[in-house]
C-alpha cells in the first residue's frame, strides 16, 4: 500500500526546491520542518514490532537524491521506535529506515511525499 501526503510551500520555498545548488536543503528542510507532523504519520506504521511506537521527533534525512527532469527524487530517512516488552529492563530503543519518494508540482505549489506501507497483519500467535 502507497501512503502519500502534500505539502503546500510558498513561492520562495518553490524556488529554493527548483535551485540545483540548494534543493536538497531545501527539501529536507520541508519534510523536517513543514511537513513534521505529515512525516510522523508516514513512519509510524512502519514499524516492524507490533509493540513498538514511533519516537516523535527522531526522523533524520540521510540522504537525498533528484532525479534527471529535477521534480522528482527519493530520501533515505533514519527514525527510531520504542519497543515496548512489559518490562523496563527489557525495552529497547531501534533504529529503522526508510525510502519516501517526493514530487513537486510547480504549478499547484505542492510537494507529494509517498511511501510504501506493508500491509497491516495481526500478530502471529504460538
């Protein structure tokens, strides 16, 4: 399943993301700053231990590439999550990663994120 989510930016921030010398600040710099709360609710999911939770605020860019025609691109994006296993000896912090896909629509001054969610499955049980 493909989660997708907009950003509408201004004029200026338009500009800084179609400037070949600092587009990739500039666009982790929106999906940090903007689009946080959007970023959040597409790594949640992506947690692999059903008792696991997303640690609000951990989501780093680690890289980021345009392709060719300079609208498109992808982020590899560090996040942590807390495992929770009932005892507070026995919890643990976990690092994850993901690939968000992003698009910018110069003309509706927007930027689509997408990322690929499996699937939500019960856990299994022994």
């Amino acid at each position: 399943m493909r989660y997708k989510t907009e950003i509408t930016v201004s004029g200026r921030q338009l500009d800084e993301l179609l400037n070949p010398s600092i587009r990739s600040a500039a666009i982790e710099n929106l999906l940090l700053t903007d689009g946080k709360e959007k970023v959040e609710e597409m790594l949640s999911p992506m947690n692999t231990d059903s008792r696991s939770s997303y640690l609000d605020g951990s989501a780093a860019v680690e890289e980021v590439s345009f392709d060719a025609d300079g609208l498109t691109g992808g982020l590899s994006v560090s996040f942590q999550h807390e495992v929770y296993y009932g005892c507070k000896d026995m919890d643990r912090l976990d690092n994850d990663y993901a690939e968000i896909t992003f698009e910018i629509d110069h003309e509706e001054k927007i930027v689509v994120f997408s990322i690929y969610q499996p699937d939500e499955r019960e856990p299994d049980e022994f």
